[in-house]
C-alpha cells in the first residue's frame, strides 16, 4: 500500500483548502515574534503605514463593541504607554465619536508613550476625552483593556499588577485588544496576574496564546479581525504553527468499492495485561471504527475471554510467559510468542500499536523492543510503551540512533507521560509543549502527538507544528488514550502516513469527543461512548456539520 495516497487533500502531512471552499482553510496561529515580523514587512516592505493598521484595528474592536453592548454605554480605556494603548485610546475615541460616555485611564508616565501613542492622547484630549492617571471612583459598563499587547515577556508588578487586579474587580463588560494582558502570546501562562476577559479581539492571525491554557480562559470569546496584516506579509516565512477548522472531513481514506477486509488496513494491537483488558478492547474497537478491515490483538491468555465476548471481530493471539501455578518466567514461551510475531504477526500487519494497558513488566519490555528491532512496519507507541521508552536507556538509545531512518512512528504521550520521557515536571512541559514536542519529536525520529486539553503534533520531518482544538473536559477519564491509539493506528494501516494519522486522529478523536458531550454532556463521559459516536463521525454529512459547528464556536 503506497502511504500517503489514501487520504485526499494531503501532501506531505500539509493541508490548504482552496478560496471558497466553506472555510476549512488551515489556520495558523502567530507567535509574538512573528506576529512583529509581519506586521513590519507590511509597513516597510508593502509601505502601508502604521498609523492605518492602528486606525483599522481600533475600527474592529469599537464594532465589536458596539455589536455586543449597544449605545450610550459609560467606558474606561485602560491604556499602556505601548501600541496596544494606542489602540485602545482609538477605541476610545471611536466609541465617544458613537455616543459613549469614555475616560482614559494612563497605566504608567506619558513621557514613556511611544510616537503614536502620544500622538492618539492628544487626539482624544482635543476631542474631550479626559486622560486620568488614576482610576476613576465611578461605574464603568465597559473596560477596554489595553495595557499589554503580544509583546509581554515577563511578570506584571507593580502598578500594572494592580491595574490588572483593579479591572478584573469591576462589575463590567471586559474587552481585550489583541490579548488579555498578562497572557504570555506563545504560551498561555499567566504572567503573574491577567485579566479576564469577556470579549478579546485579535487581529489579522490567532496567537497561540488565544487557544492554549490557561490564556483562553482569560480571553472569554475571540475574534480575528483582518487590517490589512495578511499572508502576503509572511514573505516566504509561514508561521511555524497552525491548527484546522472542519479540514478532518477530507482526511478519512478513500474506500475503494472492489476492496477487501485486507484491503482496508490490518492492525496488530499489542496490549493489555492480566486485570487490564479494557485498553485492548477500546483500542481494538477504534481501529475497527476508523476503518480498518482487519484487528489483531496481542495479549495475555487470561484475556482471551474478555475480548472474544467484547470484539468477536478480531482475531487474537495470547501469549502466556509465566508458569502456571509457579509464577515464574518461562523463557520457552518467551521465544515462542517472539516466533509467533516476527514470524506472522509483523508480516500481517498494516500497522502496529503497542502500550495501552501492558504494564512495565519484563514481557512488555520484549514485545515492546521486539516491535522496535524486529520490524520497519509504521508503530503507535502509547501509554506503558512510553513509560517504558522513559525507563529503558537502551530503547531511547535505540530510537535516537535510527532517528534518521524514515520508520513511520507516532508517540502519543498524554502530560504525565512526556513529563517523564523529557525528565520534567509536569508544569514545566505543559508550559513547554510546543518546543519540547519538537525536541523529543527529533531527538527519536518520530510525530509526537502530545496529549493535554489542547494536543500538539511534531514531526521530526517538518518545522511547522498542528495546535488540536476538538475535544471537551469531559474526556479526561480512564481510556480515552486507548481509544486515540486504535485510530491512529487504523489511520496508519489505511496508509497515511504518521503526520497525518496523527493530525487527522487526533482532530476526529476529539471531533467524537464532542459529539458525544453534546448528547450526553460532558459529566459521566466515557471512553466507549466515544467509540460510539465515531462510527456516527465517519459519515461525511456528520462530519461537515460537526466542522461547521466548531468553527461557529471558536
């Protein structure tokens, strides 16, 4: 099977829409760095003047404004001594212009005020404006927040601590100019203190910072308005990270109408342990559910009832490596299940999916370093498989020397598991998701597939990285990585290859995740409800009414 061929609308793991098409273009999310770069290239190189962008963006935010909280409204202009406070000082001015009552409050020395913001200050002053250095004793309906733009790069203190406290205390409708100050632009993290927006409007590009937490649940609802910042200002620099709006629609394989369950993909699934069926049932039934024609699961013998009553559609193979009754290892059987893989199993198989429930164990060990040396077919790695890569020296050791090697491999980690592959906290990886993917992804050769409430692919192939924005709180319960692991392996042995079995599972993972939530809600959620509703997702009217309806609400 020729990989990369199955899926229509792929090439080399990149996706782009055409114009008019219903809005699934890929859409990139700008870093502070980038966002700067951009919007020079299109003052200095495109000669649009600055001034314009600044008008253009206070445009958008006082329509916004307007749309949401009617006329005649008492605002306060929270405004740095940056761009982004002029900005909000153009806001102002636009919003007293319409009929609202506007103060601005300076949040450090005018002297410090760049060019254009000095220059809007005076504007606005002529216009009768007042320009306080304190914050008014009145009520205000509305806060523009405009302390802070992208730009922020350390803690907030002071004055501008106090200012942020001071805006989230009030009783009234907050908008952000372009991000919640406080909000680191590539990260998320709170920058010491943030404010909590009801409204952020954002311009020309989503940062990351919009979509990764905490700083989307600072930023309350986010628009992007265009002025005149656009993809022609990249100048052949693309940003390096970018997420998809309903694009999963086009990523499930083709089925060609004189295939066969062989065909369709084989998947050997290599999972479970003694008390531990349930991963090997969910990632089996995903698979299956994606599309694959054929599922074979490796497990313990003990096992062997469970899934012939749960999955009657897979074929099995168990293995028992201990003694009866001696508890003891056996090595016989050792070589005997090594035989059975090396032998059958890895030639049968499509793709291979190992981790999920096996445990830690000597016989996870084998079958996991088994699948790494004795075969070149496309891997999942998962749950204990990356437990046991955190633990194993000489498996790292393995996968860092074959790096260069062009193995389809996809990991997928959920925090806990990349926090002790990278040898981290927790906290320090959530705040580092997007470089440390990047770095492990081309330290072992492989598409990292990062799990937390947003999830991060990096390939070792490509410098740009895929953000997923499906899925719901109601999926972080026990199998739902299980669920993940079969289908991106179903995707796998569709032949995709591991960036888009990757991106496009993750993205229809979470697409079920949602539907599921949406009837059942989120409390109680389960992984097999999931696996339900993806059976319902693969219907090509589900899934662009279900894209149609996540880009309504992001």
């Amino acid at each position: 099977m020729e990989r990369g061929k199955s899926a229509e609308g792929i090439k080399s793991g990149k996706w782009k829409a055409e114009p008019g098409d219903g809005g699934d273009r890929k859409r990139y999310l700008v870093s502070a760095g980038e966002m700067k770069r951009y919007d020079r290239n299109t003052t200095e190189y495109f000669g649009v003047p600055s001034i314009v962008l600044m008008e253009r963006a206070a445009l958008a935010v006082a329509e916004e404004i307007k749309r949401r909280c009617g006329n005649g409204k008492r605002v306060l202009v929270a405004a740095g001594c940056g761009n982004n406070g002029g900005d909000g000082i153009a806001v102002g001015r636009l919003l007293a212009q319409d009929g609202y009552a506007v103060e601005v409050w300076l949040v450090g020395e005018r002297g410090k005020c760049g060019k254009e913001t000095n220059g809007q200050l005076e504007i606005i002053e002529k216009y009768g404006c007042p320009v306080q250095s304190k914050i008014g004793s009145g009520e205000y309906d509305i806060i523009v927040d405009a302390l802070f733009g992208i730009g922020l790069s350390r803690n907030l203190e002071g004055i501008y601590a106090q200012a942020v406290e001071e805006i989230n205390r009030r009783e009234a409708f907050v908008c952000a100019v372009d991000i919640p100050s406080g909000i680191h632009t590539d990260t998320g993290a709170v920058m010491g203190a943030a404010v909590r927006a009801d409204l952020t409007v954002t311009f020309a590009f989503q940062k990351p910072g919009h979509v990764l937490y905490p700083g989307c649940g600072y930023a309350g609802e986010v628009v992007c308005r265009q002025i005149g910042i656009t993809e022609e200002s990249f100048l052949g620099e693309e940003p390096k990270l970018y997420t998809g709006r309903g694009a999963a629609c086009r990523w499930l394989p083709d089925r060609a109408a004189w295939g066969n369950k062989g065909t369709f993909g084989k998947v050997l699934v290599i999972a479970g342990s003694v008390n531990m069926s349930g991963a090997c049932e969910l990632c089996a039934r995903s698979a299956y559910r994606i599309g694959a024609g054929m599922v074979k699961v490796v497990t313990p013998e003990e096992n062997r009832l469970i899934i012939q009553q749960k999955v009657p559609e897979a074929l099995l193979m168990t293995y028992r490596t201990r003694k009866e009754g001696a508890g003891t290892e056996n090595p016989e059987a050792f070589e005997q299940v090594k035989a059975e893989l090396t032998g059958q199993a890895f030639d049968w198989a499509d793709a291979i999916v190992i981790g999920p429930g096996t445990g830690t164990g000597r016989e996870a060990e084998m079958l996991l370093t088994w699948s790494l040396m004795e075969t070149r077919k496309p891997l999942v790695i998962d749950a204990d498989g990356i437990n046991l890569l955190a633990g194993r020296e000489p498996l790292r050791k393995y996968l860092e020397k074959h790096a260069g090697d062009g193995r389809e491999i996809v990991m997928t980690p959920h925090a806990g598991e990349f926090a002790r592959l990278c040898g981290r906290t927790v906290e320090d990886t959530k705040e580092g998701i997007l470089y440390m993917a990047k770095e492990l992804a081309a330290r072992y050769g492989c598409v990292m597939a990062a799990k937390d409430a947003r999830t991060v692919v990096a390939s070792c192939r490509r410098e740009e990285q895929y953000l997923n924005t499906t899925g719901n709180d109601g999926m972080a319960t026990a199998g739902m990585g299980d669920v993940l692991a079969g289908i991106i392996g179903g995707l796998l042995a569709q032949g995709m290859t591991a960036e888009e079995a990757a991106e496009a599972g993750v993205y229809l993972h979470g697409m079920a995740g949602d539907l599921a939530a949406e009837e059942m809600g989120r409390h109680g959620l389960m992984a097999g409800d999931v696996v339900q509703k993806l059976t319902e997702l693969c219907k090509s009217d589900t899934l662009l009414e279900a894209g149609k309806k996540i880009r309504r609400e992001t």
